[in-house]
C-alpha cells in the first residue's frame, strides 16, 4: 500500500467498519431494555425467552460497543494533519492487523453460530424431554439471541474481509 489514494479508501473503509459495528452495538443495547420490559407481560416461557434474548443482546452489545470504540481510537490516531505525508509502512502494518483479526473472527464466528445452534437444539432436546417451559424458552432465547448477534458479527467480519483484503492470489 503505498497509494495516498489507497491509504483513503481503506481508511474510509475502516471508518464504516467502525461506524457500522457502532450503530449496531447501541442497538443491541438499547433493544435489550426494550425486549425485557415487553417480557414482563407475558407469561412464564415467553419471559423466559425474552429475558434470555434481552440478556444475551446486552451482553453482545457490550461487547462490540468496546470494539466499535477502540475502532474510534485507532482511526483517530491513524489520521494524519491535512498535507502530512501518510506513513504507508505504518498504515500497512494496521491493515494487516486488522486482516488478520477480521480472519481469525471469521473462523471464530463458525463457533458462535454453531453455539447458538446447539443452544436451540437443546431447547428442543429439552421440550421432548418434557422440561419445564421456562427451561426450554430460556435455551430458546439464549440460542436466538446468539445466532442473531453471531449471524451479524460472522456477516460483519466476512463483508469487511473481502473489502480490505487485496485481490489477488496474496489476498485469497
């Protein structure tokens, strides 16, 4: 990377990255409230699989929130004084590192979905066995609110991939 115009577009990218996984924090966040109150009116495997929702959307929410924000922090000091010339060495070294976190989350994201599967199928394992409803509408909504905010993290992650990652057989 030793284009200025490159160095741009991959910090523009950087900054939606950012913006995007922020946006999407504050709504896990600020649903998570939402769904619990809305669960206080129904009755108990409905709450239950509210509850478990609303918890498991703070807690991603949280999660990505501290992720959005070291996001603000590194492109505010990757940002250089207009008519400075840009580091290219350096710049390069912090796309790679985000190559590489962005790989290793795909992978990890595989392990996320899996997990809010078996969550699922617990649930249902757990109905057949005659548990009781609260039981089953929590692994219920424990498993949606995973394969939810794993479902976006592992589009987030592959979307941002391929859009930083160079073309060719080096970035395959």
């Amino acid at each position: 990377m030793t284009d200025p115009n490159e160095i741009q577009a991959s910090r523009r990218t950087r900054r939606r990255m950012t913006l995007l996984l922020l946006v999407w924090s504050i709504a896990s966040i600020v649903l998570a409230p939402t769904i619990y109150w809305i669960a206080a009116t129904q009755e108990s495997a409905s709450r239950k699989f509210a509850e478990a929702l609303a918890l498991q959307f703070l807690i991603w929410g949280l999660i990505d929130l501290v992720f959005a924000a070291v996001g603000v922090i590194s492109s505010r000091r990757s940002e250089t004084s207009p008519g400075a010339v840009p580091d290219f060495t350096a710049e390069q070294r912090g796309v790679e590192k985000l190559l590489n976190a962005l790989r290793f989350n795909v992978k990890l994201n595989w392990f996320w979905v899996a997990s809010g599967a078996v969550l699922l199928a617990a649930g249902v394992g757990a109905g057949w066995r005659g548990s009781s409803a609260e039981s089953v509408g929590s692994l219920f909504g424990h498993g949606a609110g995973v394969l939810c905010q794993a479902g976006f993290l592992f589009w987030f992650d592959r979307s941002f991939l391929h859009k930083l990652q160079p073309a060719g057989p080096a970035g395959a």
